[in-house]
C-alpha cells in the first residue's frame, strides 16, 4: 500500500513541495531538507589503504592449495571452420591435468541462452551441432581448446603442443565492406547489416521546411577497448558437486546465474566471490566463456583452477565500444530553436549488436521533430559489449558538434545555443551547470575565430568547446540488505554486491553509520558474495547506489529500532524520545546517555539481523542525472599536437553520497573521455582480419603526461525515488568529455573536427584543408 507523503523536490534556491505515493515502512525520505551529518561529507575510501599497500584480495591475487593455471587457445583466423583439435601431445606433458577442446559447434551455445553479450550464434550453433557439423570461428581469438596444468608455463607449452586444423573462410573486418551485398556473411542466415531501428517523434520532413537554417556533417568513432585494469578472469574449484569462483565481475548473482544454467545446477550450489575489482566498465556482467572454461577445466582436473586472461586476450575477446559513422542533419530558427534533428548512423561491434549512438540526439534538447536511424553491421571481430554509457559518446560527439556548426552559422554563442533548447524540469539543474562550468573554465574568453594560445606569436592556438551530459534512472528493486549489532557493539552492513571501484563499500558505511549515529569506519562492510544471499543488480547502468543503499538505509533503520528499545528502559525513556548520535544512545534534549557498545550489550541476544528490501522507485520522482563539461585546449599548428588545457565538470546524482568519491568518478569518466577523444582506437588490419594493437603499447591510453586540470563540480539536487535520494553518476561523466574537447579543437583551429580519435595527422589535415579551401 502506498501513502502520500510531502518531499521537497529542486535544487539550490528552487526548491518546491511536492506530494507523492511512497510505499508503507518506507523511512523518512532524505530530500532537500533532510540534516545530515555523513552522508554528503567527503570520506575517503575505507578500503583505499588495503588497496594501495596490495592487502585488497582481488581475484588476480587469489591462490587455492593445488590450483592449478589455466590457459586458452585461441584462433588465428578471423574466420574459420575448426576441422579438428589434436590435445594428444599436450595431455602428456608433464604437469598438464586437464584438457579441453571445444570442436562442436555448440561448444558454448548453452551460455549464449544466459549471458547478456547479445551474440545472434547460438541457434545457428546449436542446428550445425545437430546437422554434425563442424564449429565455425567467427573472429580471430575465439575460443578453440583450453589446458589447466601445475604452473603457468605448462599451460602455455601445452597450448602451444595442441594442432588445431582449420579451413580458412572469407572473412570482412571493415564496417563499410562488410556492408556490401556480395561481402562474405558473418552469419550465413544473416545479412551483416541488420535493418536500421528506429525511433522518431513528430514530422522530420516538416521540421526540416521550417527550418531557416541547416547543418549537417558525418562523423566518425573508433572501436574503443575497455581495458580495465584487471583483465577478466575467475578461480574456480568445485567440492562434492558444488561450485565456488572468485570472479573479476561486476554482477556477481548474474555471473553465478550464468554458471548454474550452463552446468545444469540449482543456483544455490554456485558461490561467487568477489572481494576487489580492477574494473569492468560494463564488459563484466556475466561469466562468460572465460568464467564458464575455468570452471569446466576445474571440473575435469578435479583441482582449483585460475584463468586469468592476458592483455592481448582481453583486448580480442572481451568486448569493445562499436565504432560508428553518424551522418547528422539538424534543422533551426534563426534564433537557434531546433526545428529538425536526422540522425543516420551505422556502426559495428564486431560479431555482437549495439551500436546505436542515438541516445543524445533523442533526449538532450528540445526539438519536436526528430528521426533517427542505427544500424548494427557484423564483421569478423570479438562481440561488443556495453561500454560506460553505451553509445553517448558517440552521439554525443556527433550531436553537439553539429550545435556548435550550427551556433557558428547563426552568429550565436554556442552555450546560448543549448539554453535556447533546454527542456526544463523541476529536478533539472542543468543551467545552474552551466552557470558554474563556464565560469570555472572562463568561458567569456571564448572566441568565435581562433585565436593565440597562452604563448602570443607561437604556433598555438587555444579554444573553449563544451557539451551536456545527460543519463536516465535505472536503479531499482530488487536489492536486499542486512544491518547486524553485536552485542559488544561491533555493527555489519551487508549486501552482496559488487564495489566495481566506485566506492561502495565506504557509501554502504556511511549510510549504515548516518542511521545509527557512528563514523563510517565503525561499520564492517561485508559484500562482494552471493553466498549473503542479499541480492543486489550487477553494477552497471549507475544503478549501484541507487539500487542498494535505500535497502541499506532500511535495515540500518531496522537494526537502530531494535537497539533503541533495547536501550529505552536503562535510560527511562521510551524508544521514540531517543536518538543516536556520536557514536551513544541518548535521551532527546537529555542528558542521559549510553555508549553504541552498552547499548548493543542491552539486546537480548548476541547478534540481531535487521533485513530489509529495498522499494520500488516513488513515481513522478527520479528523472535523469544531468551534467555539463567544458574543456580548454592548446592545440599547435606545426605538429597537430593537442594538450587538453583544463577540463570543468558540472554534474549531479541526486543527492551526493560521498563527495569524494563522487568527484573521483567525475574525474574518471573525463579521464576515459579524454583518452577515447585523443588516442584510443582497435586497429584491424582488413587482409588478414587480425587486430593489429590488442595490447597497451600500440593500443593508446592516456596517461598522467595527457592529464588537464580536471575541476570535478558536484550539485545537489533533490529528486528522490528512493529513500536515500541518490541517482547515478557512473556513467554520465564520459558522456560529453569528448565532444567538449572536439569543440574546444575546432574552436582553436577554426576546422570542424569529424573524426575520433583527435589525432596531430588529423588536426593537421583539418589545417591544411582549410588553407586550400
Ligand atoms: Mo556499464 S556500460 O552499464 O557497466
């Protein structure tokens, strides 16, 4: 049953009551008028020590008595038919005690059925398997046989001693061969360009009559690589028919789900662990066929087995951000309102499908007429995989460079441009964004021509770009939680999720200690673990925080009601004129106190588990985490060299939970930006269809040299659907980075950049260009 209560919904001085539906025991809601004394502060990570001194247990660091390494081997040829494998030799070596080979077609079909990684082979696999047939390869660096032996080295001399036999079949790695109707098919069933999805609201064509002004342009974005830094791996061991994995993964539940489908057992025989994680970025949600040959060579050896895969591994099979070629036509007034926006876009993730960028273009700004069309091309390379806001940045580099084309064809100046097109909301705090980023980068200094850099008279040149990030609320039920006392005071917060690197540890502690009137590193956090059977989502989505902490927030209330009347008839008062606070339980007002320890020692009984769900979101509350990035740059004419000056990043999540962490993954998100604008792209080479950079030395990645100064801008803003007020913030600071630092580039060389990354060959054929045009 819902009941009506008032929240104050807004932002810095807008603030307005409101009257919503929130389901019963819900708490009181922390809205803006909530006082707090934790949340909100800047706490640093208690787990930050054990991280840097090497104590934090990630799998990689995991080592089981008799575990065994495993290895894989992968296919050479981007397209293949995988005749036969000969292990014979390599099941002799000394050492060796497991050895798989994966001929069959549908080898991994059964996981195709339950993971998340959108691979169309499946049904396919599972007719040629029931036809004999053999198994086709479809990229270079799928999975082909695997060994588990006594050292690493064993298991790579074993590989090396396994003869596959292939036939080599026609193979297309390019997005625009692949597109043509006589280029050899991916799937054979399966055209590799899939119809176009599309989405469009009002009268496009109309929009475009309207319009006293067009731009339009086509842009182009690389294949991008996740490359956390902790590649994706698991240890496996099985004991009387269970199985237990220490897993580099952002959903531990989906990743033990997955490997209790493949194995046809009860999900309750599946324990997965996961302490510390360097990373996923999305690419880690279920288990995959890393975590399902791990735990299959564990199977056979009848031995733990670790299987952590290499970086040129990682970078093949992994998963990617599809690249995309968007052709972008947008129609306007002359005063600047939008009349038209057609977005075309087509873009490969390699064997898998979502390369749609049109997100930015359908939500960001106000335009009634609006169509747009993606379109996922198959080539012979490794799946994609969500990748920190799947296609925004793509679209948003598309999207706000042609603003900025079009603010520059109507005299206006570009920020002017996006306030002109704002689509206001009560919770949107979006122009106050933009009121501080511009002032903290200088934005008056902007000029419409380019202009000299910091150094009068030299070859640079300096600019000002920016552009708006914008990610919707996903986060929700279902997510459980417990809060424990112990009787001598010791207090545990537990939850089985993932802290993917974002902080979730220290944020479950500081909800838990803001409830019970503690510091934060008086809380135990216990996470990471399927076996506390409090289920959490994956993290992925900037659903985390959003997800758990309102059911952490709820059992903490739980756990405080239970020791408030523990302590009620010590202090002579009833239950409700108490309250906790600095770490005692005291009479409102009074003086009389107990400590958090005499207290706890008050239940009647040694430990009390508070458990609680966490609600469905509140309706009419809850809308999109917004942001807005600017960036300066120096850009020099004679090399085509750009330095990223300054970066300022505006952005809220509802309620800030920890003002640290929450800058640390604004910075993040702009760092990754930063590094997808300039450097990053997968190289596949189109006669061979192998991938010519699948590591980290001629796969780039920005480093402290390519660092700005990042101003990270927290604004708080009331919009709670859940009890806690929070909203995501994962995802919606690389966003924009990029298209902010395009603007910023063609601002400073007066040439309209197209295509990421932002290369000096690139910067200095925009330059020459534009001297011939
Ligand atoms: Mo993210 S791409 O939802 O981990």
């Amino acid at each position: 049953m819902a009941q009506p209560r008032k929240v104050r919904i807004g932002y810095a001085d807008k603030l307005r009551e409101i009257e919503i539906q929130v389901p019963e025991n819900e708490p009181a809601i922390w809205d803006a008028g909530a006082k707090l004394k934790v949340v909100g502060t800047a706490v640093p990570r208690l787990d930050g020590g054990a991280k840097v001194t090497g104590e934090a247990r990630y799998t990689h660091d995991v080592n089981l008595p008799g575990m065994l390494y495993g290895r894989i081997l992968r296919s050479p040829h981007p397209h293949s038919r995988l005749l036969s494998v000969d292990a014979g030799r390599a099941a002799k070596l000394p050492g060796v005690k497991a050895v798989l080979t994966f001929e069959r077609p549908d080898s991994f079909a059964a996981l195709g059925e339950t993971d998340d990684s959108g691979r169309p082979v499946d049904d396919a696999a599972k007719s040629e398997a029931k036809a004999g047939g053999t198994r086709r390869l479809l990229y270079a660096g799928e999975e082909v046989a695997a060994v588990a032996a006594t050292t690493p080295e064993t298991a790579e001399d074993a590989i090396r001693l396994i003869e596959a036999r292939y036939e080599v079949l026609p193979h297309v790695v390019s997005l625009e061969l692949a597109r043509k109707p006589d280029a050899p098919r991916v799937f054979p069933d399966h055209p590799n360009a899939n119809p176009p999805a599309v989405r469009k609201r009002g009268d496009v064509e109309a929009g475009f009559r309207e319009a006293e002004v067009t731009v339009e342009g086509t842009y182009t974005t690389p294949v991008a690589l996740h490359n956390a830094l902790e590649t994706h791996g698991a240890v496996a061991r099985w004991e009387n028919g269970k199985l237990s994995v220490w897993a580099s993964t952002q959903g531990v539940f989906g990743f033990r789900d997955d490997l209790a489908k493949f194995f046809k057992i009860p999900s309750g025989d599946v324990r997965v662990v996961t302490e510390y994680l360097g990373g996923g970025f999305g690419a880690k949600f279920g288990a995959g066929v890393c975590g399902v040959i791990a735990a299959m060579l564990a199977k056979k050896a009848q031995a733990p087995v670790k299987l952590m895969l290499d970086r040129q591994e990682e970078n093949l099979a992994t998963g990617n951000r599809p690249s995309s070629v968007q052709w972008i036509k947008i129609g306007a007034k002359r005063d600047g309102a939008l009349t038209a926006l057609h977005l075309r876009s087509h873009g490969s993730g390699g064997i898998a499908g979502g390369a749609g960028v049109g997100g930015p273009a359908w939500m960001s700004y106000a335009c009634p007429n609006v169509l747009i069309e993606e379109q996922d091309v198959l080539t012979n390379a490794g799946p994609a995989m969500p990748f920190r806001a799947p296609g925004f940045p793509q679209g948003s580099f598309a999207l706000e460079s042609t603003l900025d084309d079009l603010a520059d064809r109507l005299g206006l100046d570009p920020l002017d441009l996006r306030r002109r097109n704002y689509i206001d909301a009560p919770t949107k705090a979006l122009h106050l964004e933009y009121d501080l980023a511009a002032k903290a980068i200088g934005w008056e200094r902007r000029r419409a021509k380019p202009g000299p850099g910091a150094t009068p008279g030299g070859s640079v040149r300096r600019g000002l770009g920016m552009g708006t990030a914008m990610w919707p609320m996903y986060g929700g039920p279902p997510t459980d939680a417990t809060v424990t006392l112990h009787s001598d005071g010791t207090v545990e917060c537990i939850c089985g999720t993932q802290d993917i690197g974002g902080g979730t540890r220290t944020a479950m502690a500081m909800v838990t200690a803001e409830v019970l009137g503690l510091r934060p590193d008086q809380v135990r956090v216990i996470l990471g673990d399927t076996a506390s059977k409090m289920y959490s989502p994956a993290s992925g989505g900037s659903v985390t925080l959003t997800s758990i902490l309102p059911a952490v927030r709820s059992a903490a209330e739980g756990a405080r009601e239970r020791l408030v009347k523990a302590a009620a008839p010590a202090l002579g008062a009833r239950s409700d004129e108490l309250e906790l606070r600095d770490g005692r339980v005291r009479t409102k007002g009074g003086t009389k106190s107990l400590t958090f320890a005499e207290a706890a020692a008050r239940l009647k009984t040694t430990v009390i588990s508070a458990q609680a769900s966490r609600a469905e979101n509140y309706k009419g509350t809850g809308a999109e985490s917004y942001g807005a990035q600017f960036a300066e740059v120096e850009v020099d004419t004679e090399t085509g060299q750009v330095k990223v000056v300054k970066i300022v990043a505006a952005h809220d999540c509802g309620r800030t939970i920890n003002r640290l962490t929450a800058e640390s993954q604004v910075n993040g998100g702009v760092i990754m930006g930063l590094s997808y604008a300039l450097l990053e792209e997968r190289v596949v080479d189109d006669p061979t269809g192998i991938v010519l950079n699948a590591n980290l030395e001629n796969y780039k990645i920005a480093g402290t040299l390519e660092m700005p100064e990042i101003v990270p801008i927290m604004v708080e803003v009331s919009d709670p659907a859940n009890n806690v007020g929070v909203k995501g913030l994962g995802e919606p600071p690389i966003v924009p980075t990029a298209a902010a630092i395009a603007n910023a580039v063609s601002n400073a060389i007066g040439a309209r950049v197209r295509d990421l990354p932002i290369t000096p060959a690139r910067v200095l054929t925009l330059l020459v260009g534009k001297k011939e045009a």
